[in-house]
C-alpha cells in the first residue's frame, strides 16, 4: 500500500480537474481525496497499489483537456486506509 499527497500547479481550477482526478481513481482502484485551494492549485491524496499510484501521478501531469499542468508537487505519505474517492470542498 502506497499513500501520496500531491499539489498541481498551473491552469488547473474551472476546467474540470477534480472530477477527472477522482475518475482516474476510480479506473486505478484508489482512494483518497481532491480538493481545490484558494491560490488557484489542486490538492489530492490517493492511496493504494504503487503501480496504480505511479498510472494516477501521470495522468494528473497530463490533466484533462482544457487544463495546463505546470507543477505536479508530490509527497509520500502513511496510507489512512481511506474508502472511496471524494472530491472535497475544503481541507480535510
């Protein structure tokens, strides 16, 4: 079990980026979380199989259509055992 906490950078805000965080989650069988901050990045958690973890990482550095990553800040973190994969309104 991996846990990652990442921060993205760029044109990431109002072009649907949360929600293609949690569907590429959902494809991958993570958990965790995905919110957006007040500066105008994204924060999320997954956890899960390292494999699933690195597949998610590279779909967050493309970010869906519409959006322009610049920076894919990343941690490794203790896993929290979540369930599911919300996508959040504030900091958990």
């Amino acid at each position: 079990m991996r846990a990652v906490r990442v921060v993205v950078h760029g044109d990431v805000q109002g072009v649907g980026f949360r929600y293609f965080t949690r569907s590429q989650a959902g494809r991958l069988g993570l958990t965790g979380w995905v919110l957006n901050r007040p500066e105008g990045t994204v924060e999320a958690w997954a956890e899960g199989s390292s494999e699933a973890v690195e597949h998610w990482l590279a779909a967050l550095r493309r970010g869906p259509e519409g959006s322009w990553v610049r920076l894919v800040e990343q941690s490794e973190e203790s896993p929290q055992l979540l369930r599911g994969f919300e996508v959040r309104w504030a900091s958990p």
